[in-house]
C-alpha cells in the first residue's frame, strides 16, 4: 500500500473531523423545531463558525475523493475514521477540558484497529471477489435503511434523534463514498467534462447534499458525542460494503486474517465510541458562555428605564433584606464575579469588589 496515499488520507481525516467540530459547535444552538426543516440551513449559513466548518470539511472531502478513486474502500474508510482523533483535538481547546485516560484508551484502540484493518489489505494470502457493477442496487438498500432511520429519528428527541439521525448519515455518506470512487475512475486521466455524460457524478453530488444536510440534523438534535460515534461507524460500514458487492474488493481469507480482521474492526468500533462520548464533544460551548453573558449586559439600561420605577425583584426578596444596594435605583449589581466585573464607558454596570452584590432583576 503506497505510504502517499495513507498520508494524504489521514490529512483527509484530519480536515473532515476538525470541520464537523465547528459545525456542530454552531447546529446544536438552532431551536429544535427547525429538524429536517431547510430552514436549519438558512440559519446556519448566518454562522461564521459553521461556515469555517463547511469550508474545512469541504477541502478534506476533495482531499479524500483523490484517495477514494486510488485505493480500495476496505482501506480508506477505516483510515477516515481517523477523524475522530482529530476532532478531538480541536474540541480539547473549545471546551477548556483536559483528556482523561477513557479517550486516550480509545484512541489507541481506533488507531490499532486501523492499523489491523490495513496492514492486512498487504499481506499475500488467498483471496476472494464477489463483486460487480451490476450490484449498484445495494446501495440503494443501504439508502432505504437511511430513511427508516430518519423516520424513526423524527418521532424521537435529544440523543436517540441525534443517533438514528447520525447512523443515517453515516450511511448516506458511505453510499456517496462508492459513487465518488465511481467518478474519479471515469475522470481519471481524462477531460473532466467527460464526467458530464456519465450518472456516478450526479450521483455523487446527491449523495453529498443529502448527507451533509443529514450531518447537521443530527448535530442540531444533541452534543456531539450522541451523533459522531454513529456518523463514524456507519459511513466506513457502508463504503466497506458497497468495495466488496460492487467494487469486487478483495478480501483476504485464512483463520490467521480473519482473526486478525475481526479484532481489528473490534478494536476499532471500541475506540470510535470511547473517542466520541468524551465529555469535551458534550461541553464545546463552556468557553463561551461568559462572552455571551457579557454581551446581554452591554446594553441593560433601555430595559431598566422601560420598566419604570418600582420595587426590584432584588428587593422583594427577602433574603436580600438590609442591603441598602437593593433598595437603590441607581444601582444595579453585576451577575458576574467582581473581578469579572464590565469596566470602560460602554459598561452599562459595575460592583466594587468590596461591596456585597445583590441579585439582578
């Protein structure tokens, strides 16, 4: 197997998992009613972080077709699992947590379980083909279990939606993973423009749209860590399949592989699910939070003067009683920590660190 090609997948990988980070960290704050409604597009393209998303997922998913049209499926799907490692990497920094031994577990078993599934691909032994062109129909069994996902999705909530709807995706994107391998052997060493005449190149582009939009149902629906683990195992599964039925892959049997095999794809289901349910995937947004709090309190004094004179609700509480900072229109506490506290001309509020603070309104 030619150390380019495996190089220039895991640089694959590494786009695509750092690109479905920052799309999730941007889906999952669209409301819940816009699920598998276009308007959960129209409000994500607003979002500078989900389009730097799109745009790094975009340029991995090029990187891969070359790959995809050079190698057989069996081999490169497992190593674009690797996008995990990745994305895990980049939601340590977001979320402001440190790796704990589960996710460093898991990702040296999904390492050694892709370096099981490809080392074998090498090895001389016996080998069988069982596919053909003619089985294109598979993939469309594949896309109808996709939809009975997707409608089983629909009647759920929280983390069963964002599985059901992630293992659909996965599958789709599997699918669209055959039809791309399908297109870079027609353009290959020839005019693009003969992809033209040929259907695996619209195939392909459908397959992308409806997976993609798919990704970002299912990332709108809960955390990352309840929608990644089904994206990452169903794509390589269906892809896998479809290099066996129709590509004719081939595949490599004696007890010793077979064993090997099977611990390798063991390994590698563990890893992606100990990597994926990481606490970092379910709390990117941490960070944030108190720049968005900041940002509510830049402006607080309209809603002040338009509620007009009155008791506050710091007052009515009794448990604020004998603060003379209750009582004080004037004064209005900050909610924040006081050595967080908004300083400048355009702080609307501000709390010495040496005077009790009362409860905003």
């Amino acid at each position: 197997m030619n150390g380019l090609y495996v190089g220039v997948t895991l640089v694959a990988a590494m786009l695509t998992g750092s690109g479905f980070v920052l799309q999730q960290h941007a889906a999952e704050q669209v409301q819940d009613a816009e699920f598998l409604r276009l308007g959960l597009i129209t409000r994500l393209v607003r979002n500078r972080r989900w389009l730097a998303g799109i745009g790094v997922m975009a340029a991995g998913y090029l990187v891969q077709a070359w790959t995809l049209g050079h190698l057989t499926l069996s081999v490169t799907e497992p190593l674009l699992t690797t996008n995990l490692i990745f994305a895990l990497l980049l939601a340590v920094p977001l979320s402001g947590q440190a790796l704990r031994k589960t996710e460093i577990v898991g990702a040296l078993l999904l390492t050694a379980g892709v370096a099981a599934l490809s080392l074998t691909r090498t090895v001389k032994a016996p080998s069988e083909s069982f596919g053909s062109t003619s089985h294109w129909p598979a993939a469309a069994g594949i896309a109808l279990v996709a939809v009975l996902l997707v409608q089983l999705g629909r009647n759920r909530s929280g983390g069963v939606r964002a599985t059901l709807t992630g293992t659909a995706a996965g599958l789709i994107l599997g699918i669209g993973d055959a039809f791309t391998r399908r297109t870079v052997q027609i353009i290959d060493g020839r005019h693009p423009f003969n992809l033209l005449g040929h259907w695996p190149g619209y195939a392909t582009i459908v397959a992308a749209i409806l997976g993609l939009w798919l990704v970002q149902n299912a990332f709108n629906a809960a955390p990352l860590h309840a929608s990644l683990p089904a994206v990452a195992a169903a794509e390589p599964t269906a892809g896998i399949v479809l290099g066996i039925v129709v590509f004719g892959d081939r595949v490599h049997i004696s007890p010793l592989l077979v064993a090997v095999q099977a611990v390798g794809v063991v390994a590698l289901v563990v890893g992606v699910i100990l990597v994926a349910r990481a606490p970092v995937f379910s709390d990117l947004r941490l960070r944030e939070l108190p720049h968005a709090a900041l940002e509510r309190l830049q402006h607080p004094l309209p809603d002040l003067l338009s509620s007009g004179p009155g008791p506050t609700a710091a007052a009515d509480d009794p448990g604020d009683a004998g603060h003379p900072e209750a009582a004080d229109p004037h004064t209005v506490s900050d909610p924040l920590p006081a050595d967080q506290a908004i300083t400048g001309e355009t702080a609307a509020v501000s709390v010495p660190p040496s005077r009790p603070a009362a409860e905003s309104k």
